[in-house]
C-alpha cells in the first residue's frame, strides 16, 4: 500500500512537472521576443533595408516587365488573407520574421509597390530585392530563355507537366544589385527631403542592411550560359563574384550602411529541381560544393569588410540548416524534404505553379515549390539570422 502510495505521488508531481513545463513554453517565446527588441531600442535600430533575389523579394518583380513573378495562386496561401504578394513561397519569407521580431512590421513591404508614399510608408522596412537577380549584372540580362528548355524537356520526357511547354519563351528584365542600389539612393534622397539631411543620415545608419543572393549566378547563368564558363573556372567565376560583391559593399557604405547580415547560398544541389534535371534522386554533391566554396568564400570577404571599412557584420549560415534540415528532418519538424508542396513538387516553380494544387500539410515539407523553401523554413532561417544579428551586430 505504500509503495503505491509513493507511486501515486510520484505521478501527480510528473504531471505538475509537465504542466508547468508546457505553461512555460510560450513564456518563453515571450520572453525572448522581448528581449529582441530590447536589445533593438537600446542600439537604436530604425529598420531593415532589404537587397537580393527571391528569397527576400516581397513582390518588387510584380511592377516589372517580366515572367519571374509569383503573384498567383497557389503562392501566399498561408500569407495574411491568402494573398499571392509576389514571394516565392506559400507565406512570409524569413525578412518578415525578422522585423516582425524587431518589433516594426509584420510584412517587409517592396519598393516598388504601386500606391506607397516614399519614404514613410517604408520607413521601418522595404525591401529593394528583385527574383532572379544576382551579384553579376548578367544574371538579371540574360534571357531566362535556356533554363526554361532544360526545364520543359525534362518534364515533357518524365511526363510530369505536359502543359510546361507553354512556358518555354521567358524574359528575365529583372532589378540588378546595381539596380537595386540605385533604388535605395532615391529612397535615401527623399527621405532627406523630408526629415533632413541629418535626421535621415542617422536613421540609415543605425538600420540593419540584409543581402541575400548568388545562387542564380550559378544556376541560371554560369551553368547554362556560354559567356560565363568561356572566361572562367566555377572557381575563379566564384572569385569574380566576391570581388562583386566587395564593390556593391562599399557603395552601400558609402549611401551609409554601418550594420551588414550576409545570407550564404544554399545547398542547392539538394533542390528538387537540380535533382529532377540531373535525374537524381539525391543531392548533387558536385554543385553542393561550389556553395560552400562560395559561402567560405563571403565569410572570408565580411573579415575584410569589417577591417576595412569597419561595418559590423553577420553571416547566416543558410547551407548549414538547410542540409541539417534534409539530414534530420524530425529535428524541424519536417516528414518530406525531396520535394516541393506545388504541383508535382519536382519541377514546378514561378509560372510553371501557377494554378496548381498544393498539398494541405504545408508545415511539413521544407520546400514550397522545386526551388523555393516554405515559410516553416524561412521562419527557422529568421531565427538563426535574429541570433547572428544579437551576437554579432550589437
């Protein structure tokens, strides 16, 4: 009878234990969003200024002439109201998350977004990113034209989208980075012309800048066109792209960026895409080692930007979770990391989804589309590049 009794008490102070832990959960979250934007007030951080390519285009590429768009369904289905913004995923991207969590706006709003009055409907957040674009201007020249053939041979062979030859003439006419920056000194002068030259010099200076491309000068440039592989090694093409890369930097201090977060490129021999191309079913170890080449590559290059012109930097290792993600996906929650969640999974993505049905447990698959993660995962690389941006930039 004591034994039991003993058993009994040892129970209901395991299930107090457990209540308390399951309470504390939220608590938690609570706790540390809080203490994000403590750490936000106290370095006087005014906003996020936000270049790159798709993973961080909120719908720049809606006002511009071009197919590389995303601005249909099934895209945003899980964003506010289901909208289809133009981000290639099936809700927010991570550079919501963060400054959602800096405490300024739930919904990083695109610079060309038609009806906004420059710069205080941006003044916490814009992005000037544009899908498609990379660190060499040619990225955003070239005709999109040799990515779609590869693309549409290999689905009307494999019979898996007999409608994708429709899509074969395709145009990029995509925002550059040397675009983009244009962009931001329009922004910078106007915000000038309304709070003052000093007012405005300071609130650049104290905002957090976030770039993140480099994949698609790889992919859809270095891969599939000539002009490229006829002047270098994928080596020295990478090479080229870092001495890029330093240039765009320093016109970026120069416009007054003090405070960096550079996302590396991700594993993209993994993507369904690459691997439905090369007929694989696992990741492509050889275009998977070019993408660390590249991200050791940037992380040497932040070391010279911080001796040389003294920015503070972060890096997010976004190759590093990702194949973490892919190796255990439990960890994150994932069941399904080969595939993407539109259409067949396996080669759909930008027009290619559009009108697709998608599968309904979203949250379980790490890829949205054949190229483009979910918004699950964009909220896992939020939280990595929140932690770079405590311990690194303040």
């Amino acid at each position: 009878m004591g034994c039991l009794h003993m058993i009994i008490n040892m129970c209901m102070a395991l299930v107090v234990v457990m209540s308390l832990v399951i309470n504390l959960v939220p608590q938690a979250d609570a706790i540390a969003v809080s203490e994000i934007r403590r750490i936000a007030v106290a370095n006087n951080v005014t906003g996020l200024f936000v270049f790159g390519d798709s993973s961080v285009d909120p719908g720049n590429n809606n006002r511009l002439k071009t197919d590389d768009k995303s601005n249909f369904p099934p895209y945003g289905i899980d964003f506010f109201s289901g909208r289809a913004t133009g981000r290639f995923s099936n809700g927010r991207l991570a550079t919501d998350f963060i400054a959602e969590a800096l405490g300024y706006t739930k919904e990083i709003r695109p610079f060309l977004e038609q009806g906004v009055v420059m710069p205080f409907d941006l003044s916490h957040g814009v992005s000037f990113a544009s899908s498609g674009s990379g660190y060499d201007n040619l990225t955003a020249q070239v005709s999109s034209l040799s990515v779609w053939f590869i693309t549409v041979s290999a689905a009307i062979e494999r019979k898996q989208n007999p409608n994708a030859q429709e899509q074969i003439l395709s145009i990029k006419n995509v925002l550059s980075l040397s675009h983009q920056l244009k962009h931001f000194a329009h922004y910078k002068r106007n915000l000038r012309m309304r709070v003052g030259s000093k007012k405005a010099d300071e609130s650049i200076q104290n905002a957090v800048f976030i770039l993140s491309m480099g994949t698609n000068d790889f992919l859809q440039n270095y891969y599939v066109e000539l002009p490229r592989r006829a002047q270098f090694t994928v080596d020295q093409y990478g090479d080229y792209l870092i001495s890029l890369f330093h240039d765009y930097v320093k016109k970026m201090h120069a416009l007054g960026a003090r405070r960096l977060v550079m996302v590396g490129v991700v594993p993209f021999g993994c993507m369904p895409l690459v691997k439905t191309l090369k007929g694989a079913t696992k990741c492509d170890d050889e275009y998977n080692k070019v993408a660390i080449s590249f991200d050791l590559k940037l992380q040497n290059a932040l070391l010279t930007i911080q001796r040389t012109l003294g920015m503070k930097t972060a890096y997010v290792d976004t190759y590093g979770l990702v194949q973490s993600a892919i190796e255990n996906p439990k960890k994150y929650g994932f069941e399904d990391t080969t595939k993407g969640c539109c259409g067949t999974g396996t080669i759909e993505y930008g027009i290619t989804c559009k009108g697709l049905d998608a599968c309904v447990d979203r949250d379980k698959f790490l890829f949205w589309d054949a190229v483009h993660p979910t918004e699950r995962m964009y909220k896992i690389v939020a939280d990595e590049a929140l932690n770079s941006i405590l311990t690194k930039l303040f």
